[in-house]
C-alpha cells in the first residue's frame, strides 16, 4: 500500500487538477478549492478502503496458519489482496 502524508496528497491533488486543467480536460463550475477538497477526500476514501482490505488479508493469513496451512506470507498476501480487491471493487 502506499501511505501518502496529507501534504503529499495535497500535492498531487493539485498537480492533477493543473494537468486536466492545462489540457482542457476539465471545466470548474465551483472554486478551485472545492474540486481541490472533493479530490483529497476522494484520494483518502481508496486509501482508507486499502487499508481496511491489507487488514482483511493480514486476518485471512492469521486464521489460514492456526488452521496449520503452510504458504510463504509474502506471495499469499499479494494473491489474497488481489482477489479480495476484486471482490470488494476497490482500486489498487
């Protein structure tokens, strides 16, 4: 997962909005500050819905070893996080 700081979301946030804006990808009907806000808020709703899925996977694996599987966590948790990703639509 990656964990951006709300500065560096800021950042992006604004480097998007100044690209589509650049390209006339994008019409503001609202202050720049309200599509920049909708767009941070966007950023972290995914990045929370990850986390809550890498919590998912990481008790997935727990309950798969007491139940005595053996696997290499490493290569389980991409898989599981994928198919569970499919699962709940949420964008990696």
């Amino acid at each position: 997962m990656m964990k951006l700081s709300a500065s560096q979301i800021q950042r992006l946030s604004e480097k998007i909005l100044k690209e589509w804006k650049s390209n006339n990808l994008i019409t503001l009907k609202v202050e720049e500050s309200k599509v920049l806000q909708a767009m941070k808020d966007a950023i972290n709703v995914e990045l929370q819905a990850e986390i809550a899925l890498e919590k998912d996977v990481h008790a997935l694996m727990d309950n798969m070893e007491r139940e005595g599987q053996e696997f290499q966590r490493g290569k389980m948790f991409s898989l599981l996080k994928n198919k569970l990703a499919k699962e709940k639509k949420v964008i990696l």
